[in-house]
C-alpha cells in the first residue's frame, strides 16, 4: 500500500461522472474508488488529493498505476494546494 498527495483539490462527481472505472457515492464513504485494470490496482481518491493505492505488489507496478491515474485526474483538478513547508 502507498500513499501519495497530488497538492489539488479533485472534483470527485465529475470525475465518477466521466470514468466508468470511479465509483464516488459520499453518502457511503468520503473517497472515489478508481480500480485500475492493468497493472491490477485500486486507488482511493479524496477531495484534497489525497490518494492511497492498493492491490499492486512492485515499485514499477505503482509508478505505472500513479502515472496512468494522474494523467486522468488532472482533468478534474479544480485548484493546487502547495505542498506545506517543513520546519
């Protein structure tokens, strides 16, 4: 499992909306469901852009699925949140 932090905040609906493979119902639970096919993975999406991924086994496996998977949520970008500053 890998966590990651796109620094965006997403527009969940029009993304369930636009991509068979997003299922957003916020009633049942606060994150998009994006199962990629091929590598085999499944990514839990938030608002913030906050992002877990899951259901992979190799670093090159999940470089590809966090690849393919940021070129499609970019679309749905609605602002860039900075990443915080480290003290």
């Amino acid at each position: 499992m890998v966590s990651a932090d796109l620094h965006a905040v997403i527009d969940l609906y029009a993304l369930s909306k636009d991509v068979k493979a997003v299922d957003y119902e916020p009633e049942q639970f606060p994150g998009a469901i994006f199962k990629v096919a091929e590598p085999k993975a499944v990514l839990i999406l938030f608002k913030n852009g906050k992002m877990i991924c899951t259901g992979t086994n190799t670093e090159a496996n999940i470089k590809k699925v966090l690849a393919y998977a940021a070129k499609i949520i970019s679309k749905y970008v609605i602002s860039l949140n900075p990443p915080a500053e480290k003290k």
